[in-house]
C-alpha cells in the first residue's frame, strides 16, 4: 500500500511538472510566435492549467493524508 501510494505522489508530481513546462512554453510560444503547432496555441493553456492544478492537488492530498492514529484523536 505504501508503495503504491509514493507512486501516485510522485505520478501527482511528474502531471504537476509536465503541466507547467507545456504552460509555460506555450505561453512564450504566444508571444514570440515560434510555431503554429496546434498544441502550443493559446487555446490549450487552459488544458495545461488544469494539468497544473490536478498534479499538484494529487500531491497534496496524498502527502498529507491523515494517518490511522491521528484520526482517532
């Protein structure tokens, strides 16, 4: 089980990582204009922003999970 849990941390990390990369390169893709790849318009931003939000939301709540005996208390 714990093994299992560190991997959907880190799974949480890896979408958080990669969300932020595509926002951030496509936001400088809609500045500098560098490519018309479909996926690097503007209108995906909203995509990797959700990416962002998922990842480090999935992060969070399995980093902080409540324990067995502190629920008790």
């Amino acid at each position: 089980m714990e093994l299992f849990l560190k991997l959907i941390r880190y799974a949480g990390l890896l979408i958080f990582a990669v969300g932020v990369l595509l926002s951030t390169v496509t936001l400088i893709n809609f500045i500098f204009g560098l490519t018309d790849a479909l996926w690097f318009q503007i209108y995906f931003i909203r995509l990797y922003l959700f990416l962002v939000v998922s990842g480090i939301l999935l992060y969070i709540l399995i980093t902080f999970r409540r324990k067995d005996n502190e629920k008790k208390e």
